[in-house]
C-alpha cells in the first residue's frame, strides 16, 4: 500500500540500495569457480541478504531467489508513483502466468490432490491483488473446470486457454496453450504503453517495452523453426509490436526453412540498421545458446542506448529501475541457476561413480 504520493526523485535516492544488490563481473566468474551448493548459496547472500532455503535441490532454491526477487520488485512498488506501480504490476503478470501453467500442467498430469499448490508463487499473487482468482484455480480438478472458471472470471488469459486447450485436446501437445499464455503477458505490456509514463517520460518505458517483445518474438520463431511447428499457426503468436524488424522482416524470418538461414537474415538485418551499428556483433551459430547470445545483443543495446537518452532525475530513476530489472533477471536465469545446476549435476555423476 502506498502511504503517499511519491516521487521520482525519491526513487532514485532509494534505488541506489538496491543497485549495490547486482553482483559484478568479478563475483559472478567466481560462480563458476563454486562446487558447492551450500557455499553458493552462502556467496550469494550478499546480494540476496534475507535468502531463506529451507530445501537445497534445484527447484527450492529457484523458488527462493525468485521469491526474493520480488520482494525486491515490491520494494521498488511501495517507493513509486502511481504509473511506475502500474509498469512493475505488469512486469510481474509473467510470475502470474507461471503459476497458471503449473496449475495447468499439474492438472493435465493427473494431480488432484493438494500438492498442487507447490512450487505455486503466491506472493505476485498479494502484489497483483489475485490471490483469490488463483487459489480458486487451485480447487478446479479437470481441464474443463479450469476453462469455465476462467470464462466466468473474464480473466485476461480466457482467448489464450480456450485456443489453447482445443489445439492441446486435438494435438495432445502444449506447445500452443503454454506460447498462447505467454503471448497474453506481451499484450498487456504493449496495450498499457501510453498509460505507464506521459509523454516526455515515455522514451525509457516504451524502448525497453519494444525491445523485450521484441526478443519474444524471435523466440516464438527460433522455437517454430526449430521444433517444425506450422508457419501459419506460428505466426498467430507473434504480437504487433516492433523495434528493429518490421512486419514484413518478421514474416521473412518465420518462412526461412532452418535455424541456419534464420540467423544469417538476423544478422543482415540488424548490420543494416544505422544506430544499431555501435551495439552490434555478429552473432555466431549455437543452436543450444542462440537465443541467450541474441538476447545479449539486445539487452547491451537497451542499457547502452538508455544511458543516452537520459534527461532529468526522473529519466535516471526510471533508467536505474530498468536496469536493475535486466541485469537482477539475467543474474538469476543466466549465472545463478546454471550453476546451481551444473554443482548438482556434478555431484551427481560423482556420487555415482562412487557407487559403481
């Protein structure tokens, strides 16, 4: 709850804090440098102070950092004006649309019992003001119940499960439902665009807006051509929103016939591109990494390109939330985790060995 009517530059005072909570280069190569879950858990607390893992397996330990994570985002909430509340509202239906899916998934494997509140994130659901649409969810035992309870709540996602749910009824695959969800979180972000910011504090929001749908629907793409998904149904995943590629450039791309000509159109469009030019490097072919390596390239482009366009103490407090968004998402999902895995993987395969 917001107490009074805050201010940006109140926001830039308080979010110094939180800046100091991103680790640096140096910290995060010596991640890799960790073979030891306890210990990681322990050289990361500096940046996540109140960490609590009660479980160390690999999914505890994500459910904790991104529970803290956002805290971290409703931290920044309680200290912001009306429209940033909005923008980070948003930003955290994503963790909303993850707890749909799960409930969904758990539902399509057969799970009817109580346990299918785990691994459930309820605090987005306290920050969203939807913990009873989700705990209501959490009661429906079959997927026909889900649909209906979504069509009576007219909740967001009702086109998304009902398109979603007949492809997985005639397919039995949930490629469509899960992409369709996701589609729903890109949708809002663009439909509130003009609602987060006025006008002359709109450039920051509606560049990092653009470039993370962006970098969405080349994924959609990069997965179709990958798992040959029909190119007519693929392209009604895509969302009308554009930074760099157009529609037209968008449509090439979902028709090239392999990952290899995708990548190739990729890079001669964005070599092209005039003030992209300083941010580019040619990215090179990783089936496995591709997008993480395409997702960089956007990602030093927003922060490079956002340190430019700064104006005033509000643009650098919107700038510094921002970028504590990226760089706190891509610390967890690109370093943190990976070597969670990689020290449990590892172990593993030395445990087993001692064992044969």
């Amino acid at each position: 709850m917001i107490l009074f009517n805050l201010s940006y530059p109140y926001v830039f005072i308080k979010m110094t804090f939180l800046k100091s909570l991103i680790m640096d280069k140096n910290n995060l190569n010596n991640l890799k440098k960790i073979n030891d879950i306890k210990t990681l858990i322990k050289f990361i607390k500096r940046y996540y102070p109140d960490l609590e893992v009660k479980n160390l397996s690999i999914v505890e330990i994500e459910i904790a950092i991104t529970n803290y994570y956002i805290k971290l985002i409703g931290k920044i909430m309680y200290y912001s004006p009306d429209n940033m509340i909005l923008f980070l509202r948003n930003y955290l239906l994503i963790y909303e649309i993850l707890n749909v899916k799960r409930i969904i998934f758990r539902s399509i494997a057969g799970v009817r019992d109580g346990s299918k509140k785990t691994h459930i994130n309820f605090l987005v659901e306290n920050y969203l003001g939807n913990t009873g649409f989700i705990e209501g969810l959490l009661e429906k035992s079959s997927l026909e119940e889900i649909q209906l309870y979504i069509n009576e709540k007219r909740s967001l996602y009702n086109s998304a499960i009902r398109e979603g749910f007949q492809h997985f009824i005639r397919k039995k695959e949930i490629f469509v439902l899960e992409t369709f969800l996701d589609q729903v979180y890109y949708q809002v972000m663009i439909n509130n665009k003009n609602f987060y910011m006025n006008n002359e504090k709109k450039p920051l929001i509606s560049l990092f807006i653009d470039y993370k749908a962006e970098i969405y629907n080349l994924n959609i793409i990069f997965r179709g051509i990958l798992n040959g998904i029909d190119r007519k149904l693929l392209s009604q995943f895509l969302v009308n929103n554009y930074l760099f590629f157009n529609y037209d450039k968008f449509m090439d791309l979902l028709y090239q016939e392999n990952i290899d000509d995708f990548l190739i159109s990729i890079n001669k469009y964005l070599r092209r591109i005039r003030h992209f030019g300083a941010f580019f490097t040619p990215i090179t072919i990783n089936k496995n990494n591709l997008m993480n390596l395409i997702e960089k390239v956007y990602d030093n482009y927003f922060l490079k390109k956002s340190s430019i366009i700064i104006e005033d103490i509000d643009n650098m407090a919107i700038n510094r939330i921002l970028n504590f968004l990226i760089k706190k998402e891509k610390e967890i999902k690109d370093e943190i985790l990976p070597n969670i895995v990689r020290i449990v993987y590892n172990n593993y395969s030395i445990l087993q060995q001692q064992i044969i």
